[in-house]
C-alpha cells in the first residue's frame, strides 16, 4: 500500500481524549481531556513526571493499550482519518509504515539473535515490498545519517556487540527507515551519557529537518524539550495543565504546577546555601485518589477552597495575546506570576573541617581472560582507577563526575570494601582500610563509611517491614542496649528523613520511589556515618522528588558533619550541591577543583564538553556547542598517551604528537586547581566559557 495521499493539515490531533485501564474492582482513569495537535515538520514536547500519563498518550496513539486499557471518550486523528475507525490490516501498515515510535531501552526493540542489517532490511521488505539490494542500500544510507562509525561492519554486527548509544542510533535508523511522518520518542536518551545523549538529541533535529518528519517527544527532562522541540505541553495526573510555544511556557508561564516545576530544578544561579530549591509539598495523587476539582489543588501554593475543589471539570482556558497558548487553572489570570519567588531558608555555610579521607596513588586493576567466552589464554589487564588521589574533609561534599565506564562505581567499591586496592592507599580518619574487604572490617569502618544506591528498588528487602530494616541496620551497627532503645532510634530516623513514624509499619511495595529513597537514606545514616557514598541517589527519582531528596540529603550532612561523595553524571545538580567536583575519564582524574572552578574555564577539554552536553532549562542561557564524535573506549583496550586523546578537540593545539604517546602529568593551577593535560598555559587561557546567560 502506498502512503496516505498527500495531506496538508495537522499531522495527529487528539482531542479531548480519555483513556482508563479496567481492573477487577474499578476503573481506573489514566488519561482525561487531553488534546494536542501535531502540525507538519513541528516537534511537540509532552512533559510530566512518572504517572501523569504521557507514555499511555503515545500507547493510545500507536492503539497499543493492550487487554485492559480503552480509549473512553475523545478521539486521535491521524492525517484527519480517526485511529478507532481503521481496520487491522489499515492500522499495521500505518504503524510501520506512517508512525514510528522510539522507546526508552533500546534492547527491548532490537531482536538479539539477528545481526542489525537484516533487522534493517526487514522494515522496508515487508511495509513497501522492495528487493533486498535496495533495502540494504537504505539499511547503509540510514546507518550513515544516523553517524555510526565503519556503516558496513555494523550492519554485521548482532545488537549486544554494540554500546548503549550505538544500539540508540540503530533503534533510531530502524524508526526512519520507512521515512514516517510522524516520530514518537519515550524518553529516548534516559538510558545513555550525557555527552552520548547532546548527540543523539543533534541527531534526531537533524534529521527531523532532513527528512521533514513531525515528532512527539515524551520526557521528563524540560532542559532537552527546550533544546529539541517548538511547542510544549505539561502534564499533572492525567490532564493536560499547560500549553504552548516554548517561548511563551517557559518565560510566560501560566500554571502553577508549571512554575513548581521549575523552582524545583537546579538551573544556573541556584545555590544550596544562598537559593536553596523549593521542593513541590506532599505527594503526585494515585489515579483513584484524585482531589474533586483541580488535581494539583492540595500542593499549590495559590489553592482557594470552595472555589479550586468543586467537582466540577476545570477546561483548558486561553492565555490572552500568545501564541495558541492555554491554562487549566481557574485563577490564572489573578496570579500576579512575576512577583519575586518567596525564598526557601537560607543556610548557613558550613565550613569544612578536618581530613576525614585520603586517598594516596590508588590503582585498581582487574584481570580479565582474553577470551571471555572459553576462559584461557592469555589474559588482559583492565585498568578501572589509575593513581586516583585526593582529600575529602568533614562536611564537605566532594562530587565526582564522569560517564559509564569511568572508573566512579569502582572507586565506590574499593572505598566500601567490596573489592580491594591493586596498589596506593585509603585512609579513613588515618587508618588504612583500602586492603580491608568489607567482611574483615570492624564494625565502626563499617558505619563510618555507608553508601546510598541509584536505585532505591534494588536496595530494600520487599518481605520486610521498613521499620525492620532500619533496626537491622542498628543491630548491625551494634547501636543501642535493648530492642527498645532501637525502635526509638529508627523513629527518630523515620523523622530525620521527614517520612511519618506510621511508615515504620509499612512495606517497600507500599512506598513510591522518592519514599523508598529515603528510607535508604535513613539506613545509611543509622550508624552516624562519617563518609556517605551517594551513587546517583536522585537519578531514578522525578524532578520534584529530586529537589526534596538533595535538600534532605545537604540538611543530615549540616547536622551530623558528614562528608559526602556524590556520584552523578548530572552536571546541574553537581554544580548546586558540592563544594568540589572530581572529573574522571578512563580510570584516571582529569581534573579536580572546586566548584567555581571547574566550572569556569580553564578547563579540562573533557569537562568542557561534558559541560555543553547539559541540557539547561532555561531560555536566557547560550551554550557553546560541542559535540564529541564516537564513543567511549573501552578500559580494556584504551588508546594509547592521554585517555582523552581520540576525542578531543584541541589536540591539534598540542605539538610533536605527545597527546598521542605520553599520559600528561597532574598541573596544578591557581588556587590547587589540578588539570591532566598536555595543553600550555597560554592556550588554556584562550578557552571561553561554555555557558554564558544571554544579555538582558
């Protein structure tokens, strides 16, 4: 069949759309009166937090909402013809064919057992009928556009030879290959790096524009919607709240939930001392727990009552004088929205005090055979941390950034006892433990340094109670004379990571992610840590959840003096939360400072690109653009000189090829400001700042 003729007006309208999934007790209303419309060659952004309903949007869109779920009111039009009136056979040749959709795990659409060429070829083969030397002349030219290295040897490559980004770039060469009209992306780059993700994103406006498709871009991440998309609509619990031109919602926004969003986010200009964030109180309503009236009236600062909870349907209103710009608030037009923001308490600074941990020279190397398949042979040395040396303080929080692979979770390992030093050493409070596993440590190193995981499932037994777990941690801790003693000490716990004591009753299953956070953060502190580990503590968390997390997380250390090494890749976060930041690539520091410092230049050319891959929500800041070609090596076969070397942009800068041969040594700058690079003083006084807040 061929394409639908050629249609000039909007390319997908869903109006008033209402879609529920029927359980054996009720109905549970998962989408209600949602409506947006998709104009040719416009990219539209869907925002919201995890619940609120924009992956079922896009199910709907694709008629994939499985046994239980029913559209239930409203419609979705496709090049005008409605999605509901089409037959089977119509809907699958539209689905391949007309609209393609890019989910957010790219193994979970690519078929493992098949090499990536022929999963290419099959697209074109089956929806248009073409011969197989035309369909791997398309399979290479996609392949191409979407700048994969060496096209020919990927094609025959099968999916789990290839890294995260690699397999991104195939799931989305394999969406284009039918050229549709329409692309939908759920939250395509959560899984990647953040320098890997700046290219996908570049990739997916590039050819967005080449090859003129419409797209619908679910995230929860504002700062990509503004670098990808024209228009934007936000979603709350079900409902559209905001919509409009970037422009217009960013700068002019007319929600309150929209302006929460945005408090809660740490752009340029926060400071967790001078401008803490405002976290959004209380928790997103369960879908059969919704308030009468407006679904945000209990967290919002302007609430009226008798007037925003009367059960009656509150419609979307327009914003006078802007672009197709609308509301759903009944009071946005008495909302004063530029008054100033009543600022959350400002803390005091604190200043960091003696040498809890140093590190000296540590290496940790692992052995791994050759031949990882059979074992034998010969065997290969993969170096994870080379001379990692610094100082942490107490009350201090020391970040340490870098993408996967890096070498940070290794560090974390050795730190914790899990693995133990190759060579150098680990001093807590002047006592070496880095040759210690975590089984032959006392059980003061074992409370002193605790770590909070990335992902708060993995991490909590789910047939206890969350009380239980706390108090396991005290008996461990050896904390406390009687059972009695303990129980007082978890509530206090409970307190600390502001959960209510009836918690203590309760089970993971029963907690929402940000509630199972804290709990892990109440264990880590049950034994007074002196060190907490955080490996991207906030990473899984939605953006309102991360706000209240951070700050809980910066108040205990204010309280109990503790020193804490955050983990993340989050540049925004990491520039609003630490006092010093720790760049690694490759096993090795590239460079280390504080804050200020490393974020303005001179800098590492590694972190200067790592600094213009952020995605910032904020219309007034300019980036420079940077954007890094291929990926990261593998530490099993590292090039050769400086780690940085096969990606670096100002390699040219450097003479005679020492970038090429020679690993640079450790400079220090000004103020202990250190730096692993070749680069001399004067071209590092050359380099501009990366992002810049655009004049007034």
């Amino acid at each position: 069949m061929s394409k639908m003729a050629e249609y000039d007006g909007p390319i997908l309208e869903i109006d008033k759309l209402s879609i529920s999934f029927f359980t054996r007790l009720r109905e549970i209303p998962a989408v209600m009166d949602f409506s947006v419309t998709v104009q040719p060659g416009e990219a539209v952004g869907l925002v919201g937090e995890s619940g609120c309903g924009k992956s079922t949007v896009a199910l709907g869109v694709m008629q994939d909402l499985g046994k239980n779920g029913r559209v239930v009111g409203g419609s979705i039009k496709f090049k005008g013809r409605d999605l509901a009136e089409m037959s089977k056979e119509e809907l699958r040749d539209i689905r391949g064919n007309e609209i393609a959709m890019i989910y957010q795990e790219p193994m979970a659409s690519l078929n493992p057992a098949m090499k990536i060429g022929q999963q290419l070829m099959e697209v074109p083969m089956i929806h248009e009928g073409v011969s197989a030397e035309e369909a791997r002349a398309r399979a290479l030219e996609v392949v191409t556009d979407v700048r994969l290295p060496d096209p020919e040897r990927m094609l025959n490559s099968f999916p789990h030879q290839l890294s995260g980004g690699q397999q991104q770039r195939i799931v989305i060469a394999m969406a284009l290959m039918s050229k549709p009209s329409l692309l939908i992306l759920d939250e395509p780059t959560t899984a990647l790096d953040v320098t890997v993700e700046a290219a996908v994103v570049e990739l997916v406006k590039d050819l967005g524009k080449k090859y003129g498709t419409s797209m619908l871009f679910i995230s929860h991440n504002l700062g990509l919607v503004l670098e990808t998309c024209d228009r934007l609509c936000v979603m709350y619990s079900g409902e559209a709240v905001e919509r409009g031109s970037i422009e217009d919602v960013f700068d002019k926004m007319q929600h309150p939930y929209t302006q929460a969003l945005f408090r809660s986010i740490p752009l340029p200009g926060a400071d967790k001392n001078a401008r803490p964030l405002v976290a959004i109180p209380g928790n997103f309503p369960l879908p059969h727990e919704r308030p009468p009236g407006c679904n945000f009236g209990p967290r919002c600062d302007y609430f009226e009552a008798g007037r925003c909870d009367k059960d009656t349907v509150i419609p979307m209103a327009p914003v006078a004088g802007n672009d197709r710009h609308e509301s759903r608030c009944l009071k946005f037009n008495e909302i004063d929205w530029n008054a100033p923001l009543a600022l959350a308490e400002q803390k005091e600074k604190t200043a960091p005090g003696k040498v809890v941990l140093k590190m000296d020279n540590l290496k940790k190397y692992y052995e791994v055979a050759a031949n990882a398949l059979f074992g034998g042979g010969e065997t290969k040395v993969v170096k994870a941390n080379e001379t990692l040396s610094f100082e942490a303080r107490e009350s201090e929080t020391l970040a340490i950034v870098g993408e996967s692979g890096c070498g940070k979770s290794t560090f974390a390992k050795v730190l914790m006892g899990l693995e133990t030093a190759t060579e150098g050493q680990i001093l807590l409070d002047n006592r070496n433990i880095e040759g210690v596993p975590i089984q032959e440590r006392d059980t003061k190193t074992v409370s002193d340094v605790q770590m909070v995981f990335q992902n708060p499932f993995d991490t909590l037994n789910p047939s206890m109670t969350v009380g239980r777990q706390i108090i396991r941690a005290l008996e461990i801790f050896g904390i406390g004379d009687s059972e009695a003693d303990r129980k007082k000490r978890m509530l206090e716990l409970l307190d600390l990571v502001k959960l209510p004591r009836a918690f203590a009753e309760r089970m993971p299953r029963q907690l929402s992610g940000g509630q199972k956070q804290r709990v892990g953060i109440a264990r880590a502190f049950a034994g007074d840590a002196r060190i907490v580990v955080a490996d991207e503590p906030v990473s899984a968390l939605d953006v309102s959840v991360q706000a209240a997390v951070t700050d809980l997380l910066m108040e205990i250390q204010r309280e109990q003096k503790t020193t804490l090494l955050f983990i993340s890749h989050d540049l925004s976060i990491v520039r609003y939360l630490s006092d010093r930041v720790m760049v690694m690539y490759l096993g090795h520091v590239v460079e280390l400072g504080d804050t200020e410092q490393v974020f303005s230049p001179p800098y590492h050319p590694y972190t200067e690109a790592l600094l213009s891959a952020v995605p910032i929500a904020d219309t007034s800041i300019e980036k420079e653009h940077i954007v890094l070609e291929g990926d990261i090596p593998s530490a099993m076969n590292p090039p050769p000189g400086c780690p940085f070397q096969t990606r670096c942009r100002w390699k040219s800068e450097v003479p005679g090829g020492l970038c090429d041969t020679e690993v640079p040594p450790v400079r220090t700058l000004e103020g202990d400001h250190q730096i692993k690079c070749h680069l001399n003083d004067e071209t590092l006084a050359k380099m501009r700042p990366v992002i810049k807040i655009a004049a007034e």
